[in-house]
C-alpha cells in the first residue's frame, strides 16, 4: 500500500501523514460535520492528495486527539523513610511543630472572671444530654456561666490572651466548666486546645488594659456585623472590673478552709483541707470532635471521634480578688451568635486571679464517649 492509497483508511493514512502533512478542511459542513479535507504532503514534492472521506473527520481527529493525550508509564521510585515515631509521636507538622507537648505551664497570668446568669432552657440547649445544669435556687429558670479574659504572660505555647465563656455543669455530680466558646490570639493555643482538650477555638483580637486596679478587656473579630457610627461595630465581648480585697491565695492552707463571703462562695467553692498545701483546680469539660474521611451512611463522614474531655486546670502561685462594680456584655453577630445563644441577663459576682498555673495530659480524661453512646 502506498503511503497515499485513495483506498486505504483516512485514519491509517492521517497516522501515517501526520508527522509530514498539514490536514486542511474543504467544503461546507453536512449535518454538523465537515465531509472532505485535503491532505497536502510537504514531504513529497509536487505531490497533493484530495480524499473524500467517509465518516464525519471531527471524530477521526477526536481519536487522533485521545491518542495524543495517552498517560505516560509512571515508575515508581523510593519508598519513604520518614520514621513512625516522627509522626506518630509529635504534633502536626513533625517537621516544625506549632505546640510542642502535652503539657503547659502558665506564669504572671491575669484571670479576670464575671459570673452572669442566663437563660437555663438556653444554656441547656448547649450542652450535651451526659451533662446537666447547676441549679440557682434564688433565680428559679436561671444558670450560671462566666465571661473570663485572660493574659498570660509567660507560657509554653507562647504569650497569648484568651477569652472564655463557660457555662456551670455538673457530671455525675461533679462541677465542671462547659465551654462552649473560646478565642485566643495565638495559632498554637489554638491547636492545642482543640486537638487535645476539644476547645472549640478561633482567633480573634483581644486586649486587657490595666488602669490602676481597673482591668478593662475587649475582644473583636473584624468587620462581621453590619457597620455603623459606633467605633467599635466589630466587638464581641467586653468587661470591666475592679480589683477589690484579696479573698485567698494559693497554695491553699494546709490546716483550715477559709471562708468566703456571698457570692464568691458559690463562685470559687474551695476544697477541704488535706493537712498539706494545696493547688486551687479549675475543672472544666469541652466536646472534642473530628471529623470523619469520605461519604458516610447519611451522605458526610460523620465523627471519628466524638468525646466530653474532663481538663484540670491548676492554680500553683496566685493571689485572688474580689471583683467589684463589674460589668459585662456579649454582642452577638451572624458568625458568632452567642450573644442571643447565651444572653447575660444579670451581673452575679467577679474575681480577679494573678499568678501561675499548669494543666498535663496524664490527668485529662474522657468523661463520655460521645460516638459510642449515640451509635445505637
């Protein structure tokens, strides 16, 4: 056969061409599909050759066209090496971890803390059902929760401020701080708390000014809520307090329990004496949750892990104050709605606490598996 046989296929011939020849289009389309090319071959002098062709040449050029698109091989080459003790005992990246340990010292800290009583029907929507609120016999369809700004000032993940808002609870009978929201202003604070403790963290901008005894903090988050005159249209949080009377320091006695006046024995109940000094502990209790890989049952992966992380948090050094004239607000936005979630209805005390505190992995527990006691 030669190499322009009028009576071979086109498409043998147009491989056999394509490397020398130029495909040009001849005619008008027929039912959307040109019927006739010609091919001209530079290889071969004075030569032209016209063909028409049988089958519509948009899918012989669209066989052409696949070919040319075919994969290459691929070959494997070196199989990794990173060691399992690399990723499977340090944080994430192994390579330049953001934290690096299970464990947090805190030092010269400011730990400013307004309790609020808020709607209990609204604070129960909150929390889990293995949870329950703690009562305020007074204030009959009330619970307690608290604001909190905090500056560390020396700390292992690094200096950052924090704001937390926490909600009253107890756990088979044991108190607890639920927190359902809390902002930092550091990237290792926030992956910390959320893959160990299941703090549900975000960034935000926080600031606690010292005037004197006057401690006034303010958190924002930008430009989230509608803008208006008003300066400081992106705030979220903000609190005044004054620090009054020390009530107490830590380490605790070894042979007494002080005793606090009305309100700041409901807000800081301390703990009976052991005979030895003692650390002051703020137990709190967060739902940790990762999410899962793929589609799922119900269309989403669901949770991989699902869990209420019980976290003890110790004050070691500290001094604590009544916190007096102490004013509060939450301002709610369409991002973070827990201002309308959580409303502040009424002031019920403040504390101001300065000085040191640590928390370690080996005394975090899982209170409830949360995936286990839903799977039925």
């Amino acid at each position: 056969m030669s190499l322009f046989d009028p009576a071979a296929d086109v498409e043998v011939q147009l491989l056999a061409c394509r490397a020398c020849s130029t495909i040009m289009m001849v005619g008008p389309p027929q039912d959307g599909c040109h019927r006739a090319f010609r091919i001209l071959a530079d290889g071969c002098a004075g030569t032209a050759f016209q063909h028409l062709v049988t089958r519509p040449i948009e899918a012989i050029m669209g066989a052409e066209k696949e070919e040319d698109m075919t994969t290459p091989a691929i070959e494997p080459g070196l199989k990794g090496t990173l060691p399992p003790e690399e990723y499977t005992t340090k944080t994430m990246p192994h390579w330049g971890q953001t934290y690096d340990a299970a464990m947090a010292g805190y030092k010269s800290m400011d730990y400013v803390s307004v309790a609020f009583a808020t709607d209990a029907e609204k604070a129960a929507a909150l929390i889990p059902k293995e949870l329950e609120l703690i009562a305020i016999p007074a204030l009959p369809g009330m619970a307690s929760a608290n604001l909190v700004f905090a500056k560390y000032r020396e700390c292992d993940l690094g200096p950052y401020m924090e704001v937390i808002i926490s909600i009253a609870v107890l756990h088979q009978g044991r108190p607890y701080g639920y927190v359902p929201a809390i902002y930092v202003d550091n990237d290792a604070a926030l992956l910390a708390g959320r893959e160990l403790g299941g703090y549900p963290k975000k960034m935000a901008r926080i600031t606690m000014r010292n005037y004197g005894n006057i401690f006034l903090s303010q958190m924002s988050r930008g430009s989230i809520q509608t803008k208006t005159v008003d300066p400081n249209f992106n705030d979220l949080a903000s609190s005044s307090v004054t620090k009054g009377s020390k009530l107490f320091s830590v380490p605790l006695p070894a042979d007494r329990t002080d005793e606090l006046p009305y309100p700041y024995n409901l807000l800081l109940p301390l703990p009976p004496a052991t005979g030895e000094p003692q650390d002051y502990v703020l137990p709190t209790v967060a739902l940790k949750r990762f999410p899962g890989v793929g589609p799922g049952p119900n269309g989403h992966a669901g949770a991989e892990v699902l869990q209420l992380v019980g976290t003890p948090w110790h004050i070691t050094q500290a001094d604590v104050y009544a916190g007096d004239a102490a004013s509060m607000e939450i301002y709610p936005s369409e991002e973070d709605p827990i201002g309308r979630l959580l409303p502040c209805n009424a002031v019920l005390g403040a504390f101001v606490l300065q000085g040191s505190m640590y928390t370690k992995s080996d005394e975090w527990v899982v209170l409830e598996d949360l995936k286990k006691n839903n799977s039925a």
